[in-house]
C-alpha cells in the first residue's frame, strides 16, 4: 500500500466514530495490516493526547537529558 495516514478530527469523536471514518477513508486494497497499523496510530494519539490533558506531560529538558539512554547501540 502506498504510504497513507489518516488525518480525520480525532478530538470529539467517539472511538466508533474514528472507525468508521477511518474505513470511509483508507483506500480500497488497504490490508486488514495496515488498518490496524492505522488503529494503533490513532489510538496512540489518542492516548497521548488524553495524557497531555491530564498534566502528564514530560519536561522537554528531561526528554533530552535521557534520549541518549534510550537509542540502541
């Protein structure tokens, strides 16, 4: 499949909602892996939205502090 990303409003829509907007959008010969790839996509979004809401954010200064700990050598 060519590369494709969804781009549907996700705030505000319910989980059933980004579903079907999701199939109404993705191409015909879309595989059943790349429509999970894409649900994986959206509902990792989702998640770190909902954790940016909640104050659950990582100070960028920490981020770059413990990036190098974080790529395999």
């Amino acid at each position: 499949m060519k590369k494709w990303r969804y781009r549907g409003k996700l705030p505000g829509m319910t989980n059933k909602e980004i579903v079907q907007d999701l199939l109404r959008r993705i191409p015909d010969d879309a595989s059943l892996q790349d429509i999970a790839r894409e649900l994986e996509f959206i509902a990792a979004v989702r998640q770190g939205l909902a954790e940016l809401d909640r104050g659950e954010s990582i100070p960028i200064d920490q981020v770059e502090h413990e990036l190098p700990s974080w790529i395999i050598k």
